[in-house]
C-alpha cells in the first residue's frame, strides 16, 4: 500500500528523522494560512501517489502566502500528469505546504527489500533530485549499495561507512549515520517494502533533512499496523482495480494493451499473458481470478475487463480444480448478456466439468471459439485480432 508524502514524513519524524516544517492543506486558503504561519518562502507540493511531481508542475516554491494560495490553486482539482502516473494522470486533492530549504546539496537515500539478494538493502547515491533509474542506467557506479541482515538489521558501523561514501563534511557523518540507522528502524518496524527519500538535502546551514518521503508499506502486514492501515486513500487507487480488490480478484491494468485475460492462478496468468504477446498481441491486463472464483467472481471479472475502452478480445485459460468451469462459464455468459459486451472470446478451459462449461458457451450465442491447448489458444487469438483488425 502507497501513502501520501505528508503521512510519510510524518513517520519520518516519528522515527527522527529531520523534516522541514509543514502541514497538508485540502485548499488554497489554509494553504495560505498554513505558508503564512511558517513565515518566508515555502514550497506547494500536490499530494499524489507518485513521483516525479517536480518536472510536471506539481511542486512550486514560492515567497509570499498569497502566492502559496495560487499555487495551490493551481495544483488542486486539475489532473497531474507524471511519468509515474497513468496517462490521464491523478486530481491532488490537498497540497502540503513546507518551509523552503536552501540547498546545497541534494543525496539519495533509501531502504527496500531485494528480492535478488533475498535481504533488505539501504541504497545511497550523491546524485539525489534525480530519478534513481535513471542514476542507475547512466551511473551505476554513484549508487552505493549495503545488504542488511533480515535477523540482525543494519550494523551501525555499515551506516557509518554508507555516510561516510556519500563525501558529507566530516561533522555530517554522525548525523548521517543516525538518520540511516532510523530510516531502516522505521522500515522493519513498520513493515515497509520500501522507505525513499529523494531528496535527502544538505542545507547551506549545514544541516540534513528529508525533503521528500515516499514509504510503500507491505499489505500482507497491515494487520499488524491498524493505525497505518488508517492511511488507505481510496481516491488514488485504479478504479477498476479497487472494483477487482473487493471481488478477490487480483487485477492490474496494462497501458497499451488490447486483449483482456481472464485467467485462474497467478503462473498460468503470467503464461497467458506470454501466449498473448506470441500472438502477436499485448495484453490488456493481468487477471488472476484465484484458484476457487465463484460465479460471480467470474462475472465481476468479466464486467472488470470489457469496461477497459481498450480491450478488443478477450481470452479465456481456466483450469478447474476447485474452479468449477461451468459456473464460469455461467458468470461469463451472464455478464456478457447484461453488459451487450459483444467481443470475440477465445476460450481454454479444461479440469472440472470443462465439457459443461464449452457447451455453455457454445450455445450461449456469444462470439467464442474454443482451443484446447496454449498454441491452440494462441492461434485462435491470432485469427480473431485478424478479423477485428479488418
Ligand atoms: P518529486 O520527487 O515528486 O518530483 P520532490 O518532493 O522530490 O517531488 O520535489 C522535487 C524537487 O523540488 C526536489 O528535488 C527539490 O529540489 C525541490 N523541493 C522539494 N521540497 C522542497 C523544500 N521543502 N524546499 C526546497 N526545495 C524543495
Ligand atoms: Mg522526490
């Protein structure tokens, strides 16, 4: 689960981590309110779940508390479009507004989890204010890299030497350390799959604060944290994929895409997927109905995927087991009929009453065709994207 920037600093500060002075604001006159209490410049941030606010007008620094309320104006209620966000991009609907930091220089630092090195790792890089993809395309050498051990967490003397890496003026290197140690304290305690602050500034005063915060926290674990669990802000999310979350589904969209999968069971779906694209097709979505979907899962599922304005057809790899493809056959025929959805479905279904579920479909009037294997399905999917193509 992603939260806001202002929730994250926040838990930042709990933790000890210096943050410069601020509040979240849903208007432009407490935005007002807020820049006139801090006194000086301060700088207006949309608050969306995704970076890259900067470069896309999200994030304005400013000297005066008038000029704070215009910018929040400005930021508020109108579509953000960043790299990070979906094309149409996502409506702020507050703004926090902060002292502004006089910067000299700006670092990267951040705790996740590597799945390759199967450990958490604490990443560090001089080159902050960037993104770190890019940093780690162009110069992989300026991220500095430590493995911390999931038993015995970060040794203070391997934050020592990762601030130490980062050239910070010798009386910095303590402070530094400190701050790492809790970045990772906050990270384990809280159950986090990733805690980023990007940028980390050196002020001209000499002093390190946090300016951003970016904190991802494991949803397997949000039983543990009700008060973090608090934090959900519904209004970021995909709608569809929020639609597919209360079904059980398991649904992410795919930019681009124009064949929707409806699939049971995360590896075929993730082989479907690949089928599609053999095909000669990209994949609208991945759709992992679970391994026991009832039939109106299914039908969800189906109302789910032709609602994307994108999908063309659709294909259909159910392998019954506890999933009874009759009653999928059913939930699909169902939500066919009540959506009009009249796209080609090409359909693999075997295992549990499988026949049942093919000669459902068949009579269903619906435009199906029927394969009996992955190449089967492929080739069928071939001939029907021909079709819609001419
Ligand atoms: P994003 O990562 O979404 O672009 P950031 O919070 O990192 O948003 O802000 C982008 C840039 O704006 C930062 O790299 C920094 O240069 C500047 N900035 C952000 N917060 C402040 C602040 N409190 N004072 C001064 N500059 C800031
Ligand atoms: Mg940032």
């Amino acid at each position: 689960m992603k939260i806001h920037e202002y929730q994250a600093r926040q838990l930042l500060a709990d933790y000890g981590v210096p943050v410069p002075r601020g509040e979240v604001a849903d208007t432009s006159r407490d935005a007002r309110r807020i820049a006139e209490d801090i006194g000086g410049p301060v700088v207006v941030k949309a608050q969306v779940h995704a970076g890259g606010r900067g470069k896309a007008g999200g994030v304005k620094v400013v000297g005066t508390p008038l000029e704070a309320e215009n910018a929040a104006a400005s930021i508020l209620g109108r579509p953000l479009v960043t790299p990070q966000t979906p094309p149409g991009g996502v409506v702020p609907r507050k703004v926090m507004v902060a002292e502004a930091a006089q910067i000299e220089r700006e670092l990267f630092l951040a705790a996740l989890v590597d799945g390759e090195a199967r450990a958490p790792v604490v990443m560090a890089s001089t080159e902050g204010g960037v993104e770190i993809e890019e940093v780690a395309e162009n110069n992989p050498d300026k991220i500095i890299r430590v493995e911390a051990d999931p038993l015995v967490g970060l040794s203070p003397y391997r934050a020592r030497a990762l601030s130490v890496k980062l050239g910070l003026p010798t009386n910095l290197v303590h402070p530094a350390a400190d701050l790492i140690g809790n970045l990772y304290r906050l990270f384990t305690e809280k159950d986090c799959t990733l805690v980023e602050i990007n940028p980390l500034v050196v002020t001209v005063d000499g002093r390190i604060i946090a300016l951003d915060a970016k904190i991802e926290l494991e949803d397997d674990a949000l039983f543990r944290h009700p008060d973090l669990a608090r934090l959900h802000d519904p209004d970021q999310d995909d709608e569809h994929e929020l639609r597919a979350a209360r079904a059980g589904l398991s649904y992410v969209k795919l930019e681009g895409g124009r064949v929707g999968c409806m699939v049971n069971g995360a590896g075929l779906a993730m082989a479907t997927m690949d089928i599609t694209r053999w095909a000669g097709a990209e994949p609208a979505n991945f759709l992992d109905v679970g391994g026991s979907a009832s039939e109106d899962a299914i039908a969800e599922a189906f109302r789910i995927i032709v609602s994307d304005p994108e999908v063309e057809a659709i294909l259909v790899n159910l392998f019954g087991g506890i999933l009874r493809t009759d009653g999928a056959a059913r939930g699909i025929i169902a939500a066919a009929q009540e959506t009009g959805a009249d796209l080609p479905i090409v359909v693999s279904m075997r295992g549990t009453n499988a026949e049942e579920g093919r000669r459902l479909l068949a009579e269903s009037g619906l435009e199906v065709t029927s394969a009996d294997s992955l190449s089967g399905a492929a080739d069928a999917l071939r001939e029907v994207l021909g079709d819609a193509a001419r």
